[in-house]
C-alpha cells in the first residue's frame, strides 16, 4: 500500500554526447500502477530530460517495481547506484526517525492545511535532515488520506473494539489504532489479501487508490474516510552526485518532474475516479459526521505526546514548526 506512490526513480547524467562521449544511462525505478494517471508523471519526465538535455541525459524507467521494494531503493541511493528515487516518509524514518511523526493522527484540520504546511514548512524542515544522509529534496509526492477499510463499517471509535486490523510497523500506526482498541495485527503487504480471506485480519488502513486497485475490496468491502492522515513521500536525488553535474543538467533533473499542485490535481483525479467505481466494484465510502470525525480525533490526539517522546531527537521542535505552519494557515483562512 504504502508502495504505491512511492515510485523510486533513479537518474545518472553526465556531458551530452560527442565523438568522445555518450549519453549516461539514467535509471528510473519505483512501483506505479501500470496504466494508471500517475505512472504519466513519470513517463513526462523521461521524456523532458532527454528533450531538455539533448539526450545528454538518458532515462531508463523502471517504475514498476523492477528496482525491488523501498527498502533497496533507499540503500540504492545512498550507495549511488540510484541517483533520484521516490520514497515514502515511512521508509525514509528508517534513517530520519523524525519523520514517523507526520503519521501522527489528525494533525490537519483539512486537505488545504496539510498542503499549506507542506509548502510552506515540509522541505524547510526536513531538507537539512535528509542533505546530512546526502540526500535532496526536490519534490513532495502526495498519496491522499490514509482510510480504514473493514469487513464491516467502522464508523466511530467504538467500532473498532477487538476488530482484527492490519498495521505497518510504523509507531504512529499502531498507536492509531491500540488508542481505539483495535486488535493490531502485524503482515506484510502480500499476505494482506490471504489474512482477510482466512479470518487473520478483518480489515486495515490504505490510501483510497491503494484500497481501490489492489483487490482488497472484495473482502472488505467498506471504506471508511477518516483520513487521520495524509500518506506521502519525497522525490529525491542522491546529494552528492547531483551537485557533481553540470549546473544545466542539474537544473533540468531538479525542474523537469511535475510541480507539487500537479501531482496533487492528479492524486485528486485517481481519488475521485476510484470512489466513483464504488458502485461498479461493489464497495461503500463511508463519509464521516462532523461528530463520527470529532470522536475519532477525541480518541486518538493522546497519541501525539507519545509519538514524539518515543521517537525522540528533534521530534518536538518539528511538531512545533508544524503547529506554527498550522496556525499560520488559518491566520490566511478563517
């Protein structure tokens, strides 16, 4: 699930071809749904990189999990055999533990704060953090809520008691769902779709692209929108060999991907098109009550204190700079 919009691209450029030399092989790995509206975003940018560098650049796309899990796609890029790669900040808190506190729940009040925050605070904060793992920021890829799909509907808290939910390994997940009472199951990815149907889980968390195109709807066929938080990653490149390229073809690999609100219109367009086939794939979206939503923040915000005292490092002041971001939204949107 997580894997989904976590698309791994890897990109090596060097001098355009001469008598002399030769377009460098630019390897572009990740896992994007074949077909779908953003694997365009990735074929776009192969295309403007040979375009804008005069083939100086030569992108190979390997965007459907050729390059393996995420795992090896961050080692990949911090060894340098990958030099641009998408990952999700679930991966990335492997060496940024930091980052696990954006899974914190209902740290956003709406979608249009959580993309304030993300422009105005998201690089400013963690670009020094990834740049001492020799890492650049050069995009925020956006995935959407995170939702609870079921068995049954999960409307308010209380309908989770004892229900069987799979959850990632991640810290923020598993408090989510122990604050309310969720029987938490831990399994991978593969084994999700076999643990529905053998009765090892009831039901779990996924992005709404994810739920609707990955087969899970047939055994858990409801959908529940609490969007306790908004699922995403970085697009990256390799610090070190980035810096080692002319500055024209370090300018063409940092402008040449889609802008933030590009990816958004386009996650928007999956998320809309997905809950669209409800009826078609025989699944219900159940839309929150300003009261279901309110419960379900009331039960879960005790988590936050949590999440940063068990992370630990710079936690805190990162949530801080989040709150401030927060704040200054709503001083521009009453």
């Amino acid at each position: 699930m997580r894997y989904f919009f976590a698309a791994l691209i890897g990109l090596t450029a060097l001098a355009a071809p001469t008598q002399e030399s030769r377009a460098e092989d630019v390897n572009i790995g990740g896992f994007v749904i074949p077909g779908s509206i953003a694997s365009t975003l990735f074929y776009d940018y192969e295309k403007l990189l040979i375009k804008e560098s005069d083939g100086a650049l030569d992108p190979n796309l390997l965007i459907h999990g050729e390059g393996g899990p995420e795992e090896q796609i961050l080692t990949g890029i911090r060894r340098g055999r990958i030099h641009v790669a998408s990952l999700s900040t679930l991966v990335l808190s492997n060496i940024v533990p930091e980052l696990g506190y954006l899974g914190a729940p209902f740290l956003y009040e709406s979608k249009e704060q959580f993309d304030h925050v993300v422009d105005t605070q998201y690089f400013k904060i963690f670009s020094p953090l990834l740049a001492e793992r020799d890492l650049t920021i050069l995009r925020w890829l956006d995935l959407g809520g995170q939702n609870i799909y079921a068995k049954k509907p999960i409307l308010w808290p209380k309908d989770a008691v004892g229900v069987r939910l799979r959850a990632t390994q991640d810290l923020a997940a598993r408090l989510f769902l122990e604050s309310v009472d969720a029987d938490v199951i831990y399994i991978t990815s593969p084994e999700t779709i076999p643990g529905l149907q053998t009765g090892l889980i009831d039901g779990g968390v996924t992005p709404t692209v994810a739920y609707a195109g990955t087969g899970l709807v047939p055994d858990a066929p409801h959908y529940t929108l609490t969007r306790h938080f908004y699922l995403g990653g970085f697009l990256l490149a390799n610090k070190s060999w980035l810096e080692g390229l002319p500055s024209d073809q370090r300018r063409i690999v940092i402008d040449s991907f889609a802008s933030n609100s590009e990816v958004r219109a386009v996650i928007k367009k999956m998320i809309t098109t997905a809950l669209s086939s409800a009826d078609e794939q025989n699944f219900t979206a159940h839309e929150l009550t300003p009261e279901q939503r309110q419960a379900w923040r009331a039960a879960t915000i005790g988590t936050h204190p949590k999440i940063i005292n068990e992370i630990g490092g710079r936690t805190q002041e990162i949530a801080d700079a989040l709150a401030q971001g927060r704040a200054s939204y709503l001083t521009t949107h009453p």
